[in-house]
C-alpha cells in the first residue's frame, strides 16, 4: 500500500490548493488537521486497536480497516482534541490565523471524514494488489463477461443527459443574464444540476444491470459507469466536498 509520505503529500496538494482558492477560508489549521489524520487512520495500530476496542464493546471481530467505522468512533473525540489544539497553536503563536479564532468542532469533523475517506481513495487503489474489498465490490458493479452491443434506447438516455448537462451549465453560466446572479449562486447551482444528472446515470446504469434481462451494460462497451460515479463520488468528490464545508464563512471573515 502506499507509505505515509504519499498520504501526506495527497492531503497537503489537495491543502495547499483549497487555501490558494479560498483566499484564506481553508487555512493553515485546516490544511495541518487534514494531513495530520491522512497519515493518522493508515497506521496498522490504529486499525488493531479499534478491533479490540470495538470487540470489548460488542462481542465479535466487527471492525476492520473502513473509513466510516473510523469516522463514527473516532469523529467525535478527534474532533474535540483538534478544536483544541487548533486553540492552543493560535495561543502559543505557532500557527498564524487570519481571523485570529481557532476550528470549531464542527469544522474538524468534516476535516477528519475527508482525511479518513482521502486516506482510503488512494489505499483502495493501490494496497493488497488491487483486491481489497471494498474495490472488488465496486468492480463487480457493471461487470461484463462480454462486449454489449450499443442500442438505440441506451444511445438516446445517454446522449440525452449529456445533453442536458452540457446544456444546463451554459444556461446556468450564461453571459447576458436577464436576472444576474451571483458566482457562488451559479456554482450550487451548476452542483445540483451535476448531482442530478450523475443521479439519474446512476439509476440508469443500475436498471440495466438489474432490471434488464439478461443484464447489460448502460452503453456498449462502457460497463465501468457506475463503478466510476460511486467509486470517485465517495472518495474523491465526497472528501473535497467535506473541505469545503469546513471553510471559514466569508462574512465571519470580513466581520473580524
């Protein structure tokens, strides 16, 4: 799998590039705390520890090296002990701070899910030869023992939400606006319209595979769809989404 250095600098880039972006909104503190549990949810002993603390509570070997179980046992405290500390760094003068107060709970539970599910986007691809299981299950998703043929109603769904994504984002971005809005208005809303169309994909590519007899894959040779929106929807898109989240509010940092 790959070595605590390749986390570190994953969650650093992903970092150094939303406190570039946010003008200061992901700072210093968000980037250290992020990089911090990156490498801090790959240690073996962390993974050994949580199975005995976990076995002690309820009887049986029920937890095993998953971000999620990570993130509901140990979210809460984590969070409390980075709020914390972010205090103690600003009091000391260690860190710098634009707006001079220290992460909120809040903030660092969304840091530590991102670092957790950041962690396991990469240790997922590349650990146990590429036969984890969490990256069999999704590969299984779609999996076809033959090439299938394309048809006219998977040609006309796709290349009608297509149409409708590409479509959708002009009109949303569109130059002369008869009511103008915002940038950060026309990015949610660019958001939802991808989140809608990626949903409805989704549901395609699953009719086909369950629905459909005898099942198929959503367009010709193209069996990956669905394995690739859940995979990078839940480790790639998901964590940076959490970042997001944790920013510092753009009015709080104007007021202080």
């Amino acid at each position: 799998m790959p070595g605590p250095e390749h986390h570190i600098a994953y969650s650093f880039g992903s970092g150094l590039a939303l406190m570039k972006l946010s003008n200061g909104r992901f700072s210093t503190h968000h980037c250290l705390t992020y990089a911090v549990n990156a490498f801090f949810f790959g240690l073996p002993e962390m993974g050994s520890f949580l199975n005995w603390l976990t076995s002690t509570l309820v009887p049986g070997r029920i937890m095993t090296r998953n971000p999620f179980c990570y993130v509901i046992v140990l979210g809460l405290p984590l969070s409390l002990f980075y709020s914390c500390a972010s205090r103690v760094l600003i009091h000391i003068r260690l860190l710098d701070s634009i707006h001079g107060m220290p992460l909120t709970k809040r903030q660092c539970f969304y840091l530590v899910s991102a670092a957790s599910l950041s962690h396991f986007f990469l240790d997922h691809l590349f650990e146990e030869n590429g036969q984890s299981s969490m990256y069999n299950m999704i590969l299984r998703l779609g999996w076809s023992k033959s090439w299938t043929p394309i048809n006219l109603e998977s040609l006309i769904v796709s290349s009608f939400l297509c149409c409708c994504l590409l479509g959708g984002f002009v009109y949303i971005n569109r130059v002369k606006s008869p009511n103008p809005k915002s940038l950060r208005d026309r990015s949610h809303q660019s958001s939802k319209l991808i989140l809608i169309v990626a949903s409805l994909y989704s549901l395609w590519c699953a009719s086909q595979i369950h629905l459909a007899g005898p099942p198929r894959s959503a367009l010709g040779e193209e069996a990956a769809d669905l394995r690739v929106i859940l995979f990078l929807s839940t480790y790639f898109f998901l964590p940076h989404w959490f970042c997001i989240m944790s920013m510092n509010s753009k009015k709080f940092l104007e007021s202080s």
